[in-house]
C-alpha cells in the first residue's frame, strides 16, 4: 500500500510540475523574420522577433517561435505584416508540442495568437 500510495505521489508531484512550466506570454510591437518550411522536411514554419520576447531573452526560445503547420491563418498574418512591415501583437506559449523547423530549430515555442 505504502509503495502505490509514493507512486501516485511521484506521479502526481511529476505532472504538476510539467503542467506549472508552461506559460503564455503576450508580446507588443513585434516585426518577425519568415522562415517558411515545407511540410515533407520540417513539422513548423518559424518566425524570429526583433525584439526580446521575454523580460529578458527566453531562456530556451530566444527570439524564435514557431508556427504550426496547420495555423495557416496565423502564419497568413504573419506573411501580410512581414510584407507591409508592419508590428504585430502576438501571444506565444512557451510549453507547447515540440516541432523540427528543418535546418533552424527544434523548438517548443508556439505561436497562439497574431493580432494588430
């Protein structure tokens, strides 16, 4: 009994701690770079920020985040403000499902949200 009650302790303890990691940032005036991929080699496109999408640089994704494969409204917002050059508003989270941008990256940086 003492044995399954310390493995649904461990258990527990681990998935709280995986969960409290995640977070969701909301970054101001951004430009981002493109780097569009194609979806035999790589699992995500990637956006680059000009700026700091942290207080500070983001301990493990710095200034790149990627885009989801099937985001394509995300990644079209994207595409019209790099063209326009204009800033965008995004939301990234910082936990998500980790991508291969071929050739860059494997990042768990995920873009949520691209907004004006």
């Amino acid at each position: 009994m003492k044995m399954i009650i310390a493995c649904l302790a461990l258990l527990l303890s681990i998935s709280l701690s995986q969960s409290s990691l995640a977070a969701q940032y909301v970054v101001w005036g951004v430009k981002l770079q493109v780097y569009s991929q194609g979806h035999m080699e790589s699992n995500a496109h990637m956006v680059e920020a000009n700026i700091a999408l942290y207080p500070n640089e983001h301990p493990w994704c710095g200034r790149r985040i990627y885009v989801a494969m099937e985001d394509k409204e995300i990644m079209a917002t994207v595409l019209s403000a790099r063209l326009l050059d204009r800033p965008v508003n995004i939301i990234y989270e910082d936990a998500a499902e980790q991508m291969l941008v071929a050739g860059h990256t494997f990042s768990r940086c995920k873009v949520i949200s691209v907004f004006f």
